[in-house]
C-alpha cells in the first residue's frame, strides 16, 4: 500500500471495519489484511480548536513533516507527504497515466478487476 495515511469518518471506519470482518481469518492474507488496518488504526478527536493530532508514528510512516497534503478519495480523506506524493505520481508515465485512465473509467476492466 501507499505511504500514506487514511482518515475515515467514524460512519465509513464502521462500514470498513465491517468488510474487514467479515474476511476469514483462516486464510493467511485475509489475516494479514485485518491486521495491517487494525493493528494502525486510532480514533481522533478534535481538540478545541477543530484540530486532530497525528500520532508521531503515523507522521513517521508517511514521511511527514511541516507539510501535508489532503486528497479527497471517496470515502475517506489521504495525507500525503508532498515528496512522497510526488515520487508516486512521477513512477506514471504521461502514456501509463492515459492508459490506467481509460482503463479503470472507460470500463477497461476484465471480470477480475484488471
């Protein structure tokens, strides 16, 4: 997964959750899958000033320091560390970008999602 960290309001954390739950945990990836999410996960709350703060640990494994990015993604909202994004966006080639494009929103898809 990306180096990046996942905020989830606490109505979307329950539905993800969910998901992970209902993965069978006698399956080894299955297991894994429900322990890299849960083993992270932390519940925030705003402080008196609307501010949440991030465990050093969390900050660490994104790479972050003064600066952070915020991307709207569905469900949830991603904090980048700029230099991380950038590596990320600058593996894509012009032409590999058009092409995972149309194929992910064209309806490029086979019937195993790839």
């Amino acid at each position: 997964l990306d180096h990046c960290l996942y905020l989830y309001p606490h109505e979307q954390w329950k539905e993800f959750e969910d998901k992970l739950s209902r993965l069978n945990s006698f399956k080894r990836n299955d297991r894994m899958a429900i322990r890299y999410f849960l083993k992270n996960a932390e519940d925030l709350e705003l402080d008196g000033q609307n501010r949440i703060s991030i465990p050093s640990k969390h900050l660490s494994f994104a790479g972050m320091d003064e600066r952070v990015v915020f991307i709207g993604s569905g469900e949830r909202i991603e904090l980048w560390s700029p230099t991380e994004l950038d590596k990320l966006m600058d593996a894509w080639s012009p032409e590999a970008l058009q092409s995972n494009v149309e194929r992910v929103l064209g309806g490029g898809y086979d019937e195993q999602g790839d």
